[in-house]
C-alpha cells in the first residue's frame, strides 16, 4: 500500500509517498481502508520536530490520526464490525508513540477507536471529525457548568474551536465566540451568542464563566475569567494561574461511544464541519504547507 511518511524532522519536504506492506489485522484489530485522513496542527509540530514526541519518535514514520473509510478484513475477537462498514475513527497517535498513522491506504486499528459512519456523509467530510469534535466535546465536559453559564471559545474559526461553540450551544451555554478576520458569519452560524471580531481585546469582554482556549492562547486568555472561572487550553499553557481561577489541559481520549454519538450528529445535520481543499496523498507536503501559512477556512483533507 501507498503512505505518506515523514522521513526526517524538517519541513514539508520531509513529507514522501513510500511504499509498505498491507496490513493484517492482529486479534483485536480490524483494518480500515482508508478514504481521507486530514491535516492537523499537531502532525505539522511534529513533523517539524517542535513536538516533545519527536524526542522518541525515529523517522521515517507514518502521520495522521483521523481517518475515514470502510472496514475490509476483522480479526479474530472483535466483534461489531464487518467488512463493507463505512466507518471513521481516530488513531491514538500520540498515545501509541506513533506506531500507526493516517496518512495511508489503510491501517489495522482497534476497533474501539473507530464508530460507524452514515452512508450520506462523505469520506473527506467525515476525517474531519473524529480528533477534534472529540477534542471539543471532552474540553466541555471537563468544564460541565449549569447551562446558561457564559463561555468564552478562542479560535472559534478553526476546527476544535467550531465544534466546541456548536456543541456548547446545544449545551445550553451563552457563547462568546473568537472569530477570524472576515468569518464572523460563518461562526454566527455555529450557534454562537455572540461573534468577538480577532481583533476584541479579551480583557474587555465578560465577565465569563469558563474559557476553551482553542487556539490556545494560553493564559492571556483568561482576562475575562471570574474568579473561581476554569479555562481549559488545547496544550499547557506554561504558567500557573494568578489568581483564584483553575486551568486545565486537554489531551484528547479515544472514545467509541462519544464518537459513534458525535458521527451521528454529523449525520444528521446537528454538527457542521467545513473542508478548504481536499488534495490526493501524494500532495502531503502541499497539505502541510497550507497548514502552515495559516488563514484556512476549514480542513485540508487527504485522500489516499
Ligand atoms: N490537546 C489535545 O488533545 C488537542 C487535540 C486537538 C487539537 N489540539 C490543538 O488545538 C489547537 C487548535 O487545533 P485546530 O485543529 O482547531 O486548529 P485550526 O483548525 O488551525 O484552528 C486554529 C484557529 O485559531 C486561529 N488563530 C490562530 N492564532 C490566533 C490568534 N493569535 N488569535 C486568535 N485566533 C488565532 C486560527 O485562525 P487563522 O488561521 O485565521 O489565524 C484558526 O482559525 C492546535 O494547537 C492543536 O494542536 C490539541
């Protein structure tokens, strides 16, 4: 089969379509032929070497943690899928020292990484959910306040920060969401309460109840915390807070059930997701320098 592997810690470059042996699922496993995998931050950092996993991670290796795509071989012990499921999952990357990754034709996963996938949704559609729709949803249930309480979502534009206003919404919050310049309507959409241009000054705003630091901006964020406010960041924000206030750090965790609800969602219109280009796997490089520059509206998808 056809991956993309990172051949040394650099930059897009480093990123070349090699050739390895297809994969057999193991007893437990189930191998997934894998339709869209999509770029995220995290693959770039580590691939460029600033991720503290690339002190264990020996190149040439395998990125990617999202895919989409349909079940073709089960393994002995599992039970719940079948060959011709449409199904999407999320590799545990960092967890698993990066023994497996997206950027492939296929893969042998466990299967309790993975959820069904509705037919209706398309595969580059659907990678696009999985590490940060589940990253959002696990950042709101460390926050679990009554509904009502006001939250503030940095980076609402990007992929975490928009599923964590769509999903806080349906939570019941009042949404302050941080757009990017021009996506203000696109944010609006989302269900937020209220849309911040970039340029808002935090410190102005609120008082808030909670922050997810999506971004993350780390503790410059949290100006408009209450005190005994709780501010969750998307990588550890380096200080401790100065006052009465409680920071915590997510760090995403596979969860089938979670997915299986959060795809259905998708599915059913309930959670939206968006898509700025969809490229094949031999454009990874391509992929990472979009990702790199910035400014995108929606997930660059690769499909291998
Ligand atoms: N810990 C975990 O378990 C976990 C899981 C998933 C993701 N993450 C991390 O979460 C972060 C967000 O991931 P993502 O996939 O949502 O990325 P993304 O789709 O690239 O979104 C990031 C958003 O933040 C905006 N932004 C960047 N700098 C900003 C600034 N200074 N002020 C305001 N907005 C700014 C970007 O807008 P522009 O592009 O327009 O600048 C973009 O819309 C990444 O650092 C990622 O590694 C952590």
């Amino acid at each position: 089969m056809e991956v993309a592997e990172v051949t040394a810690y650099g930059g897009p470059e480093v990123l070349r379509l090699a050739e390895r042996p297809d994969p057999s699922p193991a007893p437990g496993e189930v191998v997934v032929r894998i339709r869209a995998t999509d770029v995220n931050p995290t693959d770039v950092g580590l691939r460029a070497g600033q991720h503290p996993m690339a002190r264990q991670l020996e190149p040439p290796y395998v990125p990617g943690w999202d895919l989409a795509g349909e079940v073709t071989a089960v393994g002995s012990e599992v039970s719940g899928y079948a060959p011709g499921d449409r199904v999407v999952g999320m590799i545990p990357f960092g967890r698993i020292g990066g023994r497996v990754g997206a950027y492939a034709q296929a893969a042998a996963v466990d299967p309790a990484w993975l959820a069904p996938m509705a037919s209706d949704i398309d595969d580059p559609t659907a990678a696009t959910l999985p590490l940060n729709a589940l990253t959002a949803r696990q950042a709101l249930d460390l926050i679990a306040l009554p509904a009502e309480s006001t939250l503030l979502v940095t980076g609402a534009s990007g992929a975490v920060g928009g599923f964590a206003v769509q999903l806080a919404a349906r939570d019941g919050y009042r949404v302050l969401a941080q757009a990017s310049t021009d996506d203000e309507d696109w944010v609006a959409s989302l269900g937020a309460t209220e849309v911040l241009p970039r340029s808002t000054d935090l410190a102005t705003i609120g008082p808030v109840d909670a922050v997810l630091d999506a971004v993350p901006l780390g503790p410059s964020s949290t100006a408009s915390l209450r005190d005994g406010g709780i501010a969750i960041f998307t990588r550890p924000p380096g200080a401790e807070p100065d006052r009465d206030l409680r920071f915590e750090t997510i760090f995403v965790q596979t969860d089938p059930d979670a997915l299986r609800s959060l795809a259905t969602d998708l599915a059913e219109g309930r959670l939206r997701s968006r898509i700025a280009e969809v490229l094949p796997l031999a454009q990874a490089a391509r992929a990472h320098e979009l990702n790199e520059a910035g400014g995108l509206r929606g997930k660059v998808v690769l499909t291998p």
